[in-house]
C-alpha cells in the first residue's frame, strides 16, 4: 500500500509517496481503511521539522474517516465493515491523568501525524479508544477532516467557560480552528464577531452566523469596545494581534489561546492586564469526551465544519501548497484510493 511520508523535514516537498508494508492490527487495535484525511497546518509545520518526528520516515496527517477491515485480539464491539472516525489524541490510557480523561495531561500524550505515525496512508492502525462511530448521514470528508480543529477549538471555548449569550471576538477566522471555533460559539449561543485580513473571509464568517468583522491589521480592538466589547476573545494569531485581542475585551474578560502563529514572543503590559482584570487562559487539542461533543454538535447540524476543497491523495503536496497558500476557506480534504 502507499503512504506520504517524509524522510527529512525541509518543508511540504519533503513528503513522498512510499510503499509500506500493510500493517496488521495488535492486541486491541482496528485497522481503518481510509476513505477520506484532512489537512492541518500541522502537517506543514512538521514537514519543516517544528517538531521534527521522532523517526523517520515519518507519516503524516492527524484526521481521516474510513471503514474498518482488520480487527485485532482482544477487541470487542467492533466489526470489519464499520464506519469509524479517527480521534487524533493518543496517551499512555493509564495513568491517573488518562483515567479522567485529561488525557491531555499524560506525559505520553502525542497526536496522529505528529508524535505518531499519521493519516497520510491507505491503511492506519487505531487503539479502539480512537475509534468514533461516523454518524451514518456525516459526509465522509466532513468526517474526516473536522477532528483536530474542532476538539482543539471546543476544548478552549470549555476553558474559557463560553456562555449562551456571550459576546465572543474570533481573531484571525480563516484559519481552521478559528473557523471551528466560530462555528462552535455559534452553536453554544454567542454572539460571534471575527477578523482577518480578507474582506473574502470576512463575507464567509458572515454567511455563516457571525455578526460582523474587522481588519486584522487594523485597530480592531477599538472597534470591539465601541460594541460594547467581548466577553471572549479567542487569538491564535500571537504578537500580531494579541495587543488588540486584549483591548477588544470587555472588563474582566477573557482571552483564549491555543496557537501562535505570528510568532512564539511578545510584551506584555502587565497593569494592562490587572487594572482591566483580564483572563488569559492557554489551551492544547482536547480529550476523548472534548472529541465526541464536538462531533456531536457538527452531527446535529448545530455547528458546521466545511470543507472548501478536495483533493485526490495523489495530490498531497498541491492540497498543503493550497492550505499554506491561506486562501482556503474551510477545511482541505483527500480523498484516498477505493
Ligand atoms: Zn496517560
């Protein structure tokens, strides 16, 4: 079978389409054929070694959806023929952290793709934990390309404890968990408002329930306030944006950040922080639970996570050129061999 792997990390050329071995499941693991992956700048930023794999050569892709065709010893509820979406979370699922689900925590918490072998492939090996039921009516490549984002925004709006009729500030919305995040405000009850650079983008959040949008680069922190202000601002964007974010915000508000994409540091203006009694609060991806609400919002049509554009697996590189090239608006799919 093919997989896309990398053999070094000098960017999204470095991924190539090699023959592997057919896995074969072990003690409490399903093999997934896979029908459709998704595509997130992980994926990029891992090509360029930021982190660089743990061994190379190296698959790529945290998000797929397909059927299982293997079952391993041990496994029970699961059948060769059923649909199955892939949780990207994985951990050790035994110590005190992993038993409550803060699986984020675990000291061998990793993601597909990223700290273990990825999506990018035929056919994948999952603990049966990472394996979802698909809801029968979910498109397959909404199935299999919503996960990382969506857990990761859902997980920062839970941090950040968001509130039916709270006012939220999506900064930056045409990346994709700016884009889940907005569309999971949405279906929590908030008043979405959001940013970006492109009026396009801006239009997009738009006819998708947010209420309106400012310029990224411009002050839109003030034209928040003039609002009224949020009661939330989720910023991913880092240095470029985070002064605005925080002026963006109500008294006592709060600001949520699960990404940096601006850069890694900034200033900070402490007793801006303390006299306007902000929140910063950090996030990371999400648990077993955090996965399974976000796909059910998405199931019940409550929140959407789209996806703009479709790609043959042939064509790996083209698909993260197109997403790192940040015109896409929604998610970027492949779909893989039958
Ligand atoms: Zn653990």
């Amino acid at each position: 079978m093919k997989a896309w792997q990398l053999s070094d990390t000098k960017g999204i050329d470095s991924y190539a389409l090699n023959d592997v071995e057919e896995p074969e499941p072990g003690a409490g693991e399903v093999r997934i054929k896979i029908k459709n992956s998704g595509l997130n700048h992980l994926d990029i930023w891992v090509a360029m070694g930021l982190p660089a794999p743990k061994h190379l050569p190296h698959t790529g892709g945290a998000d797929a959806a397909g059927v299982v065709d293997a079952v391993g010893e041990g496994v029970a509820g699961f059948e060769i023929g059923d649909e199955i979406i892939v949780d990207p979370s994985m951990s050790c699922g035994v110590c005190d952290y992993c038993r409550k689900d803060d699986i984020v925590y675990c000291d061998s918490f990793g993601i597909l793709g990223e700290h273990h072998p990825g999506t990018f492939t035929e056919k994948l090996l999952v603990p049966t934990i990472n394996a979802v039921r698909k809801p029968k009516d979910l498109p397959w490549e909404v199935a299999g390309s919503f996960g990382l984002a969506s857990v990761t925004a859902l997980r920062m709006l839970e941090k950040a404890r968001l509130k039916t009729g709270e006012t939220v500030l999506v900064v930056g919305v045409g990346g994709g968990v700016s884009a889940a995040a907005m569309s999971l405000s949405l279906a929590l009850g908030a008043r979405v408002y959001v940013t970006s650079r492109s009026q396009e983008k801006i239009d997009w959040a738009v006819q998708r329930g947010a209420t309106a949008g400012f310029d990224s680069s411009a002050e839109f922190g003030k034209e928040m306030r003039s609002l009224g202000g949020a009661d939330l601002v989720v910023d991913n964007v880092g240095p470029a944006t985070l002064r605005q974010s925080m002026s963006g915000a109500k008294p006592g508000g709060r600001i949520a950040i699960c990404g940096s994409t601006s850069g890694a540091k900034m200033e900070l203006t402490i007793p801006y922080l303390f006299f306007r009694q902000l929140e910063l609060i950090g996030s990371s991806m999400g648990n077993h639970a955090q996965f399974a609400r976000a796909l059910n919002w998405i199931r019940l049509g409550k929140a959407e996570s789209p996806v703009g554009k479709i790609f043959d697996f042939t064509d790996l590189p083209d698909a993260l050129r197109y997403l790192d090239s940040s015109e896409q608006m929604g998610k970027v799919a492949l779909t893989h061999p039958e």
